[in-house]
C-alpha cells in the first residue's frame, strides 16, 4: 500500500487529528515540543477492519523474518502487538506468541502518609517474569503505532537484548521522524519498515510561544498529548 493510501485511510478513520495545539512526548534539551498535528492510533484501533489492514501490511514486511514472537510498548502498542501477532500466525502456520512491554514502576512512600500502596513510574519498560521466560531466545519483532524519538522502542529493544533475543526487526505505522531519523542506525536493529515516513511541523515550547500555536493563541488540547 502507498504512503497516500494509508495516509487516506487514517484521515477517513479521524486518526489524523490537525488544526489544534499538542504538547508531544518528546522534548529537546529538555524542553517541551509543540505542534498542530496528532496521531492518534487510539482512534484507529476502534475500527477493526482498517486497523487490520494496515497492520496486516506491516506483518507481510517481515514475514520472511522467521518471527517468534511480537513486542510492543503498554498503552496504544498493545492492539498493535495483538493484531499483528494474528496476522503473522495466519500467514506463516506458525505459532507467534505476543507480548506486552509495561511501563516499569516502583513503590513509593504514600505522599499523603495514609498507608497506601503507591507507585511511580520509572520511565522504563518490564516484563513480567513468565513473560521474560516465554521471550528468552526468541526471535521477536517490536513494533507500536507511532514513532516519535523511538526512545520507547529503544528502551524495548534493550530490554530483549537483555534476554538474549534476536531482534528481527521494528514496525510502526507512522515514522514521525522522516528522514531525519534513521531507525535501524539509531535502534541498531536489522530492518526498519514504517507506512509512512514522514516528518510532522512542531516547535519547541519558546519556539512556539513566538511562532507557533502558542502564539496564535490556541489552547492546549486536553484529550491527546501530553496535554491530557
């Protein structure tokens, strides 16, 4: 499938989200980027015959790869991981297992002194141990919906190294990055396939307060981004 084609299968799905003000996840040198574009996997993952579509496209990618297993970071990764897992199972007879990456957690004195259990996240990524076990060795595809900086995938990739798996490859819907970002350099993985690569305009937070969003005097959108 071509760029377009995706590109019109996200805007048809309303996973396109423009003309708004976004706080992205990513920052440089520690400050804050903005933009007025949004995609938001979330909202394709709600329509269940495109979203198999396009993963279906990212699974013939690397069905030559003798793929194992599937990984994909918590939270929007999770569908993205499942759906793909089927799609390699159908394709090549063979058993893919998938598994969730979660966002990694330790407890933290109750900050109100009531007793409770409480918990921060790290900002890392952790496998249960049965799932570390049932990954060990494997051959295993990482994948999730939208590429940022990639510091997620690479914190994921890391992680199965540790395991001693061989990774495959990653997989996303959209590189956010374009060209600008070369994702099987900066990953330090085999192969790298993305429906679409293309760069997406933001600024960061003193940019934008002169030339950006900030400065039209759009509000920070509450649903989507960091803004939530």
């Amino acid at each position: 499938m071509k760029t377009e084609g995706v590109i019109a299968i996200l805007e048809q799905t309303g996973a396109i989200v423009t003309g708004s003000h976004f706080v992205y996840t990513n920052k440089e040198h520690g400050e804050e980027r903005h933009g007025e574009t949004y995609i938001d996997v979330r909202t394709l993952h709600t329509l269940v015959e495109e979203t198999s579509l396009l993963y279906d496209e990212i699974a013939q990618r690397f069905l030559t790869d003798d793929v194992e297993a599937v990984v994909a970071p918590e939270t929007a990764g999770i569908i993205t991981g499942h759906v793909i897992a089927s799609h390699l199972s159908f394709s090549s007879s063979t058993k893919v297992v998938e598994v969730t990456a979660r966002k990694e957690t330790v407890r933290i004195p109750d900050p109100e002194g009531r007793g409770r259990r409480c918990y921060a996240e790290t900002g890392g990524f952790a496998f249960r141990h049965r799932d570390a076990r049932l990954l060990a060795g494997r051959r295993v595809l990482v994948v999730d919906g939208v590429l940022n900086t990639g510091g997620s995938i690479l914190k994921v990739v890391r992680l199965l190294e540790g395991l001693g798996c061989t990774i495959v490859g990653v997989g996303v819907i959209w590189n956010r990055r374009g060209a600008i970002l070369l994702p099987t350099t900066f990953l330090g993985v085999p192969k790298f396939f993305a429906l679409v690569n293309q760069g997406i305009r933001e600024w960061t937070a003193s940019q934008c307060a002169l030339t950006g969003p900030c400065a039209w005097g759009r509000p920070i959108n509450k649903e989507l981004g960091q803004g939530t």
